[in-house]
C-alpha cells in the first residue's frame, strides 16, 4: 500500500492580502463591523494591523491544504499575525538573496523550488500572467495562483475559488 499523497500547500503573502491597502475593514462590504476577537493592538503595532479580519484564521486553517508563510514579514507572520489570527506556528519560505529584476516576481521561482513537486495554491496581490505561465512550465503538479485585489484582501469570493480549487486538486 503506497502512502497518501502530500496536502497540497497555501503559500500565504501578508500585505495586500491578509492586510487590506484600501477602505478601511469596517468600511468593506461583507466583513462584520467591531470584531471583538481580536487582541488589543500594542501602540507600536503595524499601522494597518488594525485592517485584519481575525476570522480568516479559521478560514484558513480549515482549508484542506498546509499553510505556509511566502510573506517579507518572514518569521514576524508567526509573531504578529499568527496569534491575532488564532494560527499556530506555521513554516515560512526563507527567500534567497536576489537581485534578479524581469518580469517574474521574485517569489515565484523560490515557491516552486519550495513546493518541491508538490501541488500548491499562491495568495498574494502580486501575481501576473507571467508567472502563472512560468509555474504552469516549470511545476508539474496542479498550482492555482490566486490574485487578491489589494484594496480589499482576502474576501469570501477569494475563500470560495481556493476552496473549491483545493477540493478538486486532493
């Protein structure tokens, strides 16, 4: 009997993401107004801290996948988000030292270098066509790259595609 095969990974950016630019959370369409979930916020927090939805985290971690931290925030995702989203500590992608400037956004290639064969979905705001051909190219297991707008973050639409996505790819 050969052994199941590996939960596909979520490769999770931060900013622009789980950290809406735009409106304000409260202001946004769809996201429940004075969630008390979350912690108090420390005078020096992050100045948008404020814009996470603590429910994410749930959302999240119900997802059929391992969720990995793919953010610049490297190991302060675990520090900072992770408690506020109720995650436990979740691995981060160590990114390499580059310098390399084109067309492909620097995280791609470290993400299927990471992902090691194995399927993956990519949340960030900064995704392009370009990557998505050179991960269809480059990646021989199912990956679904998955652009957020950054203005609103992950929304419950967002949630539904990854979802399904994940539910087809196992």
């Amino acid at each position: 009997m050969s052994a199941p095969a590996p939960r596909p990974l979520l490769f999770l950016d931060v900013d622009g993401t789980l950290i809406p630019l735009g409106t304000p959370t409260a202001a946004q369409p769809g996201v429940p107004h004075g969630n008390t979930q979350a912690p108090a916020l420390p005078a020096d927090a992050h100045p948008l801290l404020h814009k996470v939805d603590p429910e994410h985290g749930r959302r999240l971690e119900a997802l059929p996948c391992d969720l990995v931290w793919a953010t610049t925030w490297m190991n302060d995702a675990n520090d900072v988000l992770a408690p506020r989203l109720g995650l436990p500590t979740l691995p981060v992608v160590d990114w390499p030292v580059s310098d390399e400037v084109g067309i492909l956004h620097w995280k791609t290639r470290g993400l299927v270098e990471w992902a090691q064969g194995r399927p993956f979905v990519w949340v960030d705001d900064e995704i392009s066509h370009a990557d998505q051909q050179w991960v269809s190219t480059h990646h021989h297991a199912p990956a679904l790259l998955h652009q957020v707008d950054p203005r609103r973050g992950l929304t419950q639409h967002d949630f539904t595609v990854i979802e399904s996505w994940l539910r087809r790819a196992r």
